[in-house]
C-alpha cells in the first residue's frame, strides 16, 4: 500500500432474498450466494476478486441471517487469504445490511467500498479506482453507460402486467448510466447519512442515493459491462461463459505427495491399496480411508491444479462418510470437482515408494485404475514404484509414500 494511501475497508452485502434467482432451475436448490459458478460458490468468487485488490485492508461480509453458519464454513479456511474480518448478519434491506456491516468496521478506516455479493466478476481496478475518487471527492460510484433504448412504459392501474402495458415514450439515454457496484464512501459520511436515513424512514436502492439526496458530490467512475449482477438464473449462464472464455487454454500443474504408516494386517485388519489395487502383505495401510495414499496424492494433485485445496477440505477425515472410503471413488469425486471448476485432466504422473513387495506386475492395473476414474486414456497416466533403499520410514518398511504431478487445461 502507498504511503499516501487512506485505510479502506470492503463491505460485501449478499443478504438478498434472491427471489428472481430461486425461479425456475435453481428452485429447492443452494441459495445464491452458495450456488456454484464454473465450480465455485458466486460468493467466495466475488471475496476472491475483492481479495485481488491491493487497497482493500480487510472485508467484512454480510449474509441473510439464516446463512451465517454456511458462509462461515465456507470462509472457514479462507479468512485469512481473503481478509475477511467478520461475517454478520444482514437486515430486511439493503441499507440495513449495508448499516451492519458497517457497525463493523473500525472507527479509524477512512474509506469504505461497498460491493455486491453477486458481482463476482469485478475487476479489482475498480476498487483502486473508486477509493481514490472517494478519498478525494468523498463518494465514488462506478457505473457504466445504458446501451438499450429505453421505453418508459405505463400500464393501467400500474399493475405491470404485460398484455395491459402501453408504450408512452422513449427515454432519452445520453445522460443515462447504470449504477453497479462498488460504490466508495468516506466511512464517516456514509455512517451519518445512513443513521440519517434511518431516522428519517427513508429507503434508498443504492448508497449512493443517500450522498445525492443530502446534496453531495458523487464521482462517476466508469465501470465495465462485465461486472454484472448476478440476480436471475440466466446472469448465471452468462457470467459462466465470461470467466470459460477468460480462462480458455488455460493450463495448469498440481503437485500432491502423502504418507500412511504401514501397521500388520493380521492384527489390524488392514490392507495395503495403491491406486485401487489390493497388494498381498503381512502389512495393510493405516488410514481413516482406504488409506490408498498414492490415489491421496493423485487427488491432491488434479486439486492443487486447479486451487481447489486439498484432500482434507474435500473429504475431511473427521466426516464418519470417509470411512474406509474407496480412494477411487474418491479420485472420481475430485475429477468432478476439477469439471465444475472449468478444467480437464490432461496427464497424471504419480511415483509410489514401498519398500515391498515389488510393485511392478501391477503397475499397469493401477494405471487403469486411475485412467478409469480420470476419464484419461491410460497412455496418460503413468505409475512408477520405487523402494527407498532401507532409508528412512519408507525404507524400514513403516510406511507407504507416493508423490504424483497433474496437469489439467480450460478446454
Ligand atoms: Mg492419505
């Protein structure tokens, strides 16, 4: 941050009703914050492009009340790369979500940016940008030029149905603009308008509203169509084709490597599985799975390709569901997760090491077995054992270890 920078702080309201957007597809389903986008949750994708925004001290997010716990498991291993300070519940309006939020904010940030919890697709400049016109002008809204021609369209007794509207006029757009968001205050300002505001009874769509009616400079700071809102399902669509577009021919490399201790078999019960494969020892796996680490690190692999975390966030070991779980049915599960997220498997290559047996009359098993749940031919998977020499854990024959490298494109 520039030594000339004003501490500025991000409000994310995502506490909407999200009625247009629980029509039709998405009816029963997540609700709009959580419901995914190319694989990741519309809200944790606008956090992630607030994040990206070097002058954003910290974000304080606001969800309707009945969300707090989902936001917060969401967020859970997130808070500190996005910088979030505190997750809190929103009001029955926007202005009061934007008030709670707020109220969370320290007394010494200078500038607060208001964004949309469903504008995912901001371009982190806008930030930059707005706080520098709010901490010059007081109040910055970006917003872009309406291209549509506009209608003014009156229905009788105002009912808004179609089949009773009445085209009166065209409205002259040279001077029209659409307000997105972030829209940036001088905190101070903003938290006596909105008490103001409150007092007074008085509802407003936008912040920005509350600066104009009390007769205060607003800086327009030119937006971009792509910054969209995501209110009904077909927003959705949309915003799903610009981030398939942005990332097309996209490729990416993951790393994964995992360890289990070797315990035997006869007394414990447990097998030895590598990549799906039941090796015959006196000495079985020890594992809340499986314990089949070379899938484990196949897995943490294709993850890690497409920064989706790791084994541990996907299938926590704490979840009973895990138990015993077929690796394999695991891997599958995680290829899917690389789909959503707009990605397919290109290549795995993972090395196993074990002391013994030797491994090598079943390596092509194993390769089809990882193929399999892939969805890759297996002339691109490729399975390597190796020993360790009697050194260390894996040499002295305590340990199963495996290290595996993934690639995966935007097709
Ligand atoms: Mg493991």
């Amino acid at each position: 941050m520039g030594k000339n920078r004003a501490i500025a702080w991000a409000v994310v309201v995502a506490a909407g009703e999200g009625v247009r957007f629980r029509r039709g597809p998405f009816a029963g389903g997540p609700r709009k914050p959580f419901a995914p986008l190319a694989g990741r949750p519309i809200l944790l994708r606008t956090l992630e492009a607030v994040a990206a925004c070097p002058d954003i001290e910290r974000v304080v997010v606001v969800v309707a009340a009945d969300d707090v716990p989902a936001a917060e498991s969401l967020l859970a291993f997130d808070r500190e790369r996005l910088r979030i300070a505190s997750v809190v519940p929103g009001g029955a309006r926007r202005q009061d979500s934007v008030a709670a939020g707020l109220a969370r904010v320290p007394e010494d940030v200078e500038i607060v940016a208001v964004h949309d919890g469903a504008r995912p697709l901001v371009n982190p400049e806008l930030f930059t940008k707005s706080i520098e016109d709010a901490a010059r002008c007081g109040a910055a809204v970006v917003a872009v030029p309406v291209v549509e021609t506009l209608k003014r369209i009156d229905t009788p007794k105002g009912t808004g149905e179609r089949a009773d509207a009445l085209l009166v006029e065209t409205v002259d757009r040279s001077r029209l603009w659409a307000a997105q968001t972030p829209q940036t205050f001088r905190a101070s300002d903003l938290r006596r308008l909105l008490a103001e505001a409150q007092r007074e009874g008085v509802h407003v769509t936008d912040d920005a509203s509350l600066f104009e009616r009390a007769g205060l400079t607003v800086e327009p700071v030119p937006g971009e169509r792509r910054n969209l809102k995501i209110t009904a399902p077909e927003d959705l669509e949309m915003a799903e084709a610009l981030i398939r577009a942005a990332s097309r021919g996209d490729v990416r490399v993951g790393t994964g490597n995992d360890i289990h201790r070797l315990v035997p078999a006869a007394e414990t019960g447990r097998k030895l599985v590598i990549c799906g494969v039941e090796i015959e020892s006196d000495l079985g796996a020890e594992g809340h799975s499986d314990a089949d680490a070379a899938c484990h690190a196949v897995i943490d692999a294709l993850l890690g390709a497409c920064a989706l975390g790791d084994i541990g966030r996907l299938f926590p070991d704490t979840d009973p569901a895990f138990k015993d779980a077929d690796s394999i049915k695991l891997l599958e599960d995680a290829t899917a997760k690389v789909r959503d997220a707009g990605f397919e498997p290109q290549s795995v290559d993972v090395t196993v090491l074990l002391e013994k047996p030797k491994l090598a009359p079943r390596v092509d098993e194993m390769r089809r077995n990882l193929a399999r749940a892939t969805g890759l031919a297996q002339a691109a998977v490729s399975v390597k054992a190796k020993t360790s020499e009697g050194l260390g854990p894996v040499g002295e024959g305590k340990a199963v270890e495996a290290h595996a490298v993934a690639v995966v494109s935007a097709p």
